[in-house]
C-alpha cells in the first residue's frame, strides 16, 4: 500500500465514527446513527486485527467508551449518555497518561520510541523530558473534558457533538503540532533548568535527541 493511500485510509478511520454518525443521524435519526458508529468501531477492530495494526490504549480507551455508551443510549428511550462519553473519555485518557509518568517511560515516549526505535538514547534528561510533555498533554485533557461538560449541559446532543468535533480537532492538530517541536521544546527546557543533567544530542526537530 502506498503511504498516500494508508494516510488516506488512516484518516477515515479516525475521523469514521464522526462522517457515519453526522451521516445516518441526518437522513435516518438519532438511534440509527448511535448504532452505526458502534458498528463502524467494531469494523474498525475487525481492520486493526487483519492488517495487525496493534490497538494502542487511546483507541482501546476511546473505543470501549463509544461501544458501552451506545449500548446505554441504545436501550434507553431517550438517548443521553453519548452527552458525557467524550468528558468521561477526556478525563480516562488525562488519568492513563499521568499514571505512564510514573513507569520507566511516560506514554509519548513510548509513543516516540515506536515510530523511531533507535532515535532514544536511555537518559534521565530524555526520560523527565516526556514526563513534562506528558504532564502538557494531561492539562489538554482535563481543560478540554471541562469545556465538554459545560457543552454537554448547555446544548442539544447533535450540537455538543458538532462542537466538540471542531474544538477536538482544532486543538488537538495544535497539540499534536506543538508536541512535533521536540528539539526546539528540549532545548528551552534544558536552558531553563527543567532537565537533569545529560548530553544533549539533537537528531531532528520531531526528536529531542
């Protein structure tokens, strides 16, 4: 497969959920599209298992949470919970990624390492590095299940939902583009003091050594 055509495949995937539930909701109602998107996920397992995609602990996370949500809506008469699931999934996943600080590596190292396995030298100030950006993406999460909630309270689940989707994407494309600085962050946090002592070698601007 070339890459243009796994980025492609990768994005309706991710952005799946969103295009089947706006979809069936809008042309066969609400319950429709609440079942829908379960099945879409269930799909989407049903890929990652085939092509040995792996399933990372977000998407296990994000998944379960849609999957049990939308059984809940599902058997209820007036669909609710898919209201709450993305304040519950915001606030799980700023718990998973704080209690990875405290292991021998935070979740975006490993994340890192993944992509780029020889790219991590084993040192401390590599390692409290993406203990600090974790502890960033942390505060995202739990500013972002806030925000959610007082969405959740103030409007109609169809726009909860269609807020959500651009806050979520917009904020998390600027994450994600801020977490890419990792040789420009590496260096303001060693010239800060941030960082315990070590050799700086900076192999790329994603790469903090």
């Amino acid at each position: 497969m070339s890459a243009d055509l796994q980025l492609a495949v990768t994005l309706v995937f991710e952005l799946g959920p969103l295009l089947v539930f706006w979809g069936l909701d809008l042309t066969l109602g609400l319950k429709i599209a609440i079942a829908g998107t379960m099945i879409f996920v269930i799909a989407d397992a049903v890929r990652r298992h085939l092509m040995r995609a792996g399933f990372d602990r977000i998407w296990l996370l994000a998944a379960g949470m849609t999957l049990v949500f939308g059984a809940v809506d599902l058997y209820a008469r007036t669909p609710f919970m898919l209201k709450y699931e993305a304040v519950i999934t915001n606030i799980a996943t700023a718990a998973v990624f704080a209690l990875s600080m405290r292991g021998a590596r935070p979740l975006l190292q490993e994340i890192a390492e993944r992509a780029e396995p020889e790219a991590f030298a084993p040192r401390p100030d590599i390692r409290r590095f993406f203990q600090l950006l974790t502890l960033v993406w942390v505060a995202y999460f739990l500013l972002k299940a806030a925000l959610y909630l007082w969405l959740a309270r103030m409007l109609t689940l169809e726009r909860a939902m269609a807020a959500r989707t651009i806050i979520g994407t917009a904020s998390m494309v600027g994450m994600m583009g801020l977490s890419m600085q990792g040789r420009r962050l590496f260096a303001l946090c060693k010239a800060w003091g941030w960082l315990p002592a070590g050799e700086m070698v900076l192999a790329d601007d994603n790469n903090p050594a």
